[in-house]
C-alpha cells in the first residue's frame, strides 16, 4: 500500500462536535465543493455497517465501504477508483481549549498505485485544500 496524502489541520470544536459533524457526509458538498452529491446507506449517521456513494462534480462515481469504525477516534472507508482501491482514513485527536486535531490519510493499492496514485493525489490534494478552509468555517458557522 501507498500512502498519497496525510494532512493535519484543526478545527475550534470539542471532539463530539467535529465527529457529529462530519458523520454527516451526505451534507460533506456544502463545504466539499468538488463533490456533487453522497448517498450514505443506510440514511442517516454514519455507523460500522455504512457505505456511500460519493459522486464528484466530474460525474465520477464511487463507492466505499466502511472498513473501521473507531467512534470518537476514527473510521476508514475503502473504495474503487480505476484501477485503484483507495483507502480514506479520518482520524480525530482531542487538543486542548475545545479544539480538534483531524487527520486525514488516503492511501493506495493494486494496479498503478505508485503511478495513477500520485496523480489522484495530486488531484485530490488541490480539491482538499480548498475544501479544508471551508470546513473549518462551517463547522464554526462562520
């Protein structure tokens, strides 16, 4: 496996808050611009039995399967992206003053993971780090 992109940030709200928060993918495009729609099944909070189709602004879709289900500390979704199976891994640390350390971790396998990898990464991390800045806002209300 590959790692492609491991990136910290924080966020201002206690722990509770920002797993509350982002368990609710299907609402991830008001600050995920590059993502058009997230269908979670089954509907509602994210839990260990969940998958979610995630479809993109390009019209690409994918489906991915929770794999971890660590609650307050993380969950890893796996999927298919060509010939890749990317792996997703949230991870949330508690940090003093009511504030989160969120990390997240995409890593690949299978067939051109060195190759396609590096460029989905590179992809991917021009969409996060506009989506990043968002979030933090969001999840803020500001």
């Amino acid at each position: 496996m590959v790692r492609l992109i491991e990136r910290k940030f924080t966020v201002p709200v206690t722990l509770a808050d920002a797993w509350g928060f982002l368990g609710r993918v299907e609402q991830w495009p008001v600050w995920a611009k590059h993502i058009r729609r997230i269908e979670l099944r089954p509907p509602g909070e994210l839990a260990p039995e969940s998958s979610s189709c995630i479809v993109l602004r390009s019209g690409i879709k994918s489906t991915f399967r929770m794999r971890e289900f660590n609650p307050g500390r993380n969950w890893k979704w796996v999927g298919r992206f060509l010939s890749l199976t990317l792996h997703y891994d949230h991870r949330f640390d508690k940090e003093g003053d009511g504030r989160t350390c969120l990390t997240w971790i995409v890593a690949a396998e299978g067939l051109g993971a060195q190759g396609l990898g590096r460029l989905f990464a590179a992809i991917y991390s021009h969409n996060r780090n506009k989506a990043i800045p968002a979030l933090q806002a969001e999840i803020t209300g500001k």
